[in-house]
C-alpha cells in the first residue's frame, strides 16, 4: 500500500508549461505530483496571457520571477540557475507538444506530457532517440491507469485467472459535445480543428485511454488488423470525428471492439472495460472504480473490492485509501507521477537495472498511442476498411 513515505532522496525541481487558470487537466498534475512529496513546483510558463499566467503561478507558491511568459523563456531562466527545474510537465494543446518536448530534452530536462504525444510516429521515434542520448525521461499521463483495480485485472490475465483472452470490449463515452460547437470554450475550438488536435478528436483525447489500458491488461497480445469507422454528428467538426467504433483482430485469435464518443448524449462521462477469456471475465468502469467485476463461467458472480486482502499483491502494493475509502482518478494520477519520479530518480542514479523492470508509462507507450491513431485514421479514410496495423 502506498502511504506517502519518500521513495526518492528528495524532491525532483519540478515545472509546468500550460495547465493554467483556463486549463482543463492542470489541476489532475498538480494533484498527482506533489501528493507524495517527489515534485517541487519551483517555475511555470502557466498561460499564453504572461501576466494571468505570472498571477496564477504566485498563487500557487511559486515565485514570481519563476512565472514565465514562455516555455522558451523558462528554458533559458532555468537552465542559468544552479537550483534551476529538472522535469517539466506539458499540459498545453496536442500541436505544441514535439516542439516544447524537443526543446525541454535539448536542455537537459526530463519531460511528462499529455497524450496523445504527438502528431506521428516518426516523431515520437526522433524523440526516443533524443531522450536516450540525453539520459532523459520522456512519461505520459493515461488518467486511470494507476488504478489498483487496473493491476488487479493484469494479474489476474497474467496468473491465467480468466485462460485464453477472446474478447476485449471498451468503451469511453460523453454527451458533451452533443450540441454544436456556437459560443464553444477554447478546449473544444483546438481539439476539433486539425491543425491544434492533428488528425483525430475523440479518437486521440479519449481513445488512447483505452487503448493503453488494454496494453497494462494484456501486453501479450498485439493487434494484426483493425477497421476504423468514424464520424462527425457535428458537420463544422469534419474532417475529425466525434464519434468512432474500432474492431481489431489480434494476433492469438481475439477479437476486440472499441467505441469512443463525444455525443452520447444523457452520458456524464465513464470509461468502461470488459475482458473475456476462456475460463471467466472481469469488467471494471470508472463509474464504479472500487468494484471489479469477475465472472466465471459455472459460478455465481463475484464483486471484488479495491484494498481487501484477498486481491493480488500487484493490485494491493498500488491501493492507496484501503477499502473503506473510494480510490478514484485523483490516486490514479498520484500513482502515475509516482512511478515517473522514481524512473527520473534511477535515471539520474544511472539505474538501468531498476529501470528494466519498473512499470511507468513512458515514451514508448505514448508511441504505440500514436502509432493505434495512425492506423485508425488510415483505415477511416479509406473508407472503414480492414488495415493491417503497421
């Protein structure tokens, strides 16, 4: 169980670019990384507007010649100081994320992004090998994937607990964006406009959720083939989708559905996963998250709690509340930075044993999000035909 004792000799000098007063996801970084005392929030590029930005960052504790104008002046601010930033979150729009990424690693930083990562494979590829000559630590946040009940579900795979794996059902639906886009926030202008979100929506902002997820879950299998069939309800959205279904074949013979929307109107928002094997089932949902569901065939169904003994230790050793107190994406996040922080700290110790067996989600696992997007756009635009994945 994860009580807050240190993990890493002290702090990591830690930095924002986006994630400001207007921001949408700044408050789920700045919650997940200092829950545990690993980060210092000591600088910020907070916001386009240099002043709200500079006002918000003092507000936050941090001071105010910490408070940057741009991610390129923090760079050069921070990089001068002895004391200067070690890692730097990016919570800004899906079209800044290589080049503020590139420019971080280039001085020394290491770097936790938001997905998806970036625009193309071959970017995330040039990244890779730029963070590896530079020493660096490249992290992505997928929310929930710091759920115990998410490791409880590997475990369980991993021990056979549910035999061959044959179907993968997941889905990530809101009614958010069921109205048109008229008078619209700035959230909603960037991710429906190709040239700010690139080539996807909803397939991108809550599609490679899912899509990680499913690879915590179940990193044996690999998808052969998959058909993309995607569309805008909203017509000012086009060519992006609100809306898509994936179906992928995998390499053992599964098979899997994925469906991800913005105008499931009525719906609050809820990601839901179910996996069936040869044996038995789990299903978990984000509208439920202490209770997973196990389902073997021949046997009255079972509801397992998040934190009680009888769960695998993999799930335990991530639980941070116990079983009577609701463990949510708040912990989730937590977990995340966690992990990440404690990649930085081996990579700086120069601990690559540690670092071979120790789970985070990292540059390849925002590559391999980048590379589903890929072959779902392909797919889609040849018309919702069948694609080997590449």
């Amino acid at each position: 169980m994860i009580n807050g004792e240190r993990t890493i000799s002290r702090p990591l000098r830690w930095g924002m670019v986006g994630g400001g007063r207007t921001g949408q996801v700044g408050y789920k970084h700045r919650t997940g990384a200092q829950r545990d005392g690993t980060y210092r929030l000591v600088c910020g590029a907070f916001d386009l507007d240099a002043e709200r930005g500079r006002d918000f960052g003092t507000r936050l504790g941090v001071a105010a010649d910490r408070c940057y104008a741009t991610y390129q002046d923090l760079i050069v601010g921070e990089t001068a100081r002895e004391d200067g930033v070690e890692v730097v979150s990016i919570a800004t729009p899906n079209f800044t994320h290589y080049e503020i990424t590139k420019a971080c690693l280039q001085a020394g930083l290491h770097v936790i992004c938001e997905k998806p990562l970036f625009f193309t494979v071959a970017e995330c590829v040039e990244i890779e090998k730029l963070a590896a000559q530079k020493g660096l630590i490249v992290g992505v946040t997928y929310g929930f994937t710091g759920h115990p009940l998410v490791h409880q579900m590997a475990a369980m795979v991993k021990k056979g607990m549910l035999g061959d794996i044959r179907i993968v059902d997941m889905q990530y639906t809101h009614g958010f964006n069921s109205g048109d886009d008229v008078g619209a926030g700035e959230a909603v202008k960037w991710r429906t406009n190709p040239k700010t979100a690139g080539s996807t929506f909803v397939l991108g902002d809550i599609g490679t959720h899912l899509y990680y997820l499913s690879e915590i879950v179940l990193p044996h299998l690999r998808i052969e083939k998959l058909l993309c069939d995607r569309k805008a309800f909203i017509p000012t959205r086009a060519p992006l989708e609100d809306h898509a279904t994936v179906l992928m074949h995998y390499g053992n013979g599964a098979r899997g559905r994925l469906w991800v929307s913005s105008v499931d109107a009525g719906n609050m928002g809820s990601q839901r996963y179910r996996f069936v094997g040869s044996k038995a089932s789990v299903e978990w949902s984000d509208s439920r998250p202490d209770q997973l569901i196990y389902e073997v065939q021949g046997e009255p169904n079972r509801t397992l709690h998040h934190g009680m003994p009888y769960l695998e230790e993999e799930s335990l050793a991530v639980d941070r509340m116990g079983a009577l107190h609701t463990e949510g994406l708040g912990d989730s996040w937590s977990n995340i930075y966690l992990w990440i922080a404690q990649a930085i700290d081996a990579k700086n110790r120069g601990d690559e044993a540690f670092l071979k067996t120790h789970h985070y989600p990292g540059i390849k696992a925002g590559t391999e999000g980048v590379r589903w997007l890929e072959n779902c756009v392909r797919s889609a635009d040849m018309g919702a035909v069948w694609v080997d994945f590449k």
